[in-house]
C-alpha cells in the first residue's frame, strides 16, 4: 500500500488515525464539513442569487481566519491538552478551515450566473496559435480577431446575452 509523505507523523500526532476505524471517523468528519458548506451554499445560492460573490469573499475569509488560529493558538493549545494538543486543534480548527476554503474553491464551478470567460470563438485556429508557441493569453486573442475584430475584444470576455454585446453599435 502506498503511503503518504507525512502520513507517519501525522499517525504520531493523532492516535486515531492508527485503527482503520479511526481513519474511517476522520474521513467521515471531513466529508461531512465539507458537506454542510457546500450545502451551505447550495440553500445560499437558491435563496439569494445576487450575493454569491459576497459569500464566497465571507466563507473565504473565515476559513483562513479559522486555518489561521490552528497556527496562533498553538501554545494555549500544548498548554491545555499537552500530547494531544495537534489532534486537538486539527479537529477544532484545521478540518473545519481547509473545509470552507476548499469549499468555497470548488463553489465556483457551480455557483450561478454566467460565465466570465468564453471559450475562444475557433478553437482551431487557437490550437493553431499555441502550436505555433504563442502565449495562451494572446492565442485567445487571436483566435477572437475574425470574429469580433481588434477593436471589440471585451466581446471575448462577459454575457454575450447583454444587447450591446449581440449587436455592434451603429448596425
């Protein structure tokens, strides 16, 4: 079986995780956190739509405040709990703040609205400009040109349901 880099220290710091029962239970405890946030946003997003972006700024934010205290607090943490004081803090502080950042990472790939950038409009024409060893960035670019002309090229970027973007001025 293939192991994990630190997965032996780990298993010296938290006594549970050296039962099979033990890894299940802490398994179980990240998926569930993991779970209730991303239920969290799910009932979030249905209810109010418009404030996606702010609840992901706010579950960000509080996960790196929350990951952080796993860090800050470590003396209160060895003085109250002495060995035990890792498994301790990863429990109260560690899981539950890797759990709303990695949450709220994965929340982008399904929160609601359109999205931000389009796919580029000739994809052989963008595969032709990165073999030809341009840039990504500018390949996108590029590959944009027939379609919308240099002039236009935010028409790559946004909704392309929103009327100035359907229709160029002046037609």
């Amino acid at each position: 079986m293939k192991t994990f880099p630190g997965l032996e220290q780990m298993q010296a710091h938290v006594p549970e995780m050296r039962t099979r029962r033990g890894s299940l239970l802490i398994g179980l405890y990240v998926l569930g956190s993991f779970a209730l946030v991303a239920l969290f946003f799910v009932l979030l997003d249905s209810r109010w739509p418009g404030g996606t972006l702010v609840t992901q700024f706010v579950v960000l934010g509080v996960g790196f405040f929350w990951l952080a205290r796993f860090i800050t607090r470590r003396a209160a943490f060895k003085q109250r709990w002495g060995e035990l004081a890792y498994r301790n803090a990863f429990a109260i502080h560690g899981v539950p703040g890797l759990a709303l950042i990695l949450s709220a990472v994965i929340h982008v790939a399904y929160m609601p609205g359109p999205a931000i950038v389009a796919q580029p409009p000739n994809d052989y024409m963008f595969l032709l400009y990165l073999r030809d060893g341009q840039p990504v960035g500018q390949a996108f670019w590029r590959s944009g040109e027939p379609t919308y002309g240099y002039g236009a090229p935010i028409l790559l970027l946004g909704d392309p349901s929103l009327q100035v973007m359907v229709q160029p001025p002046g037609n």
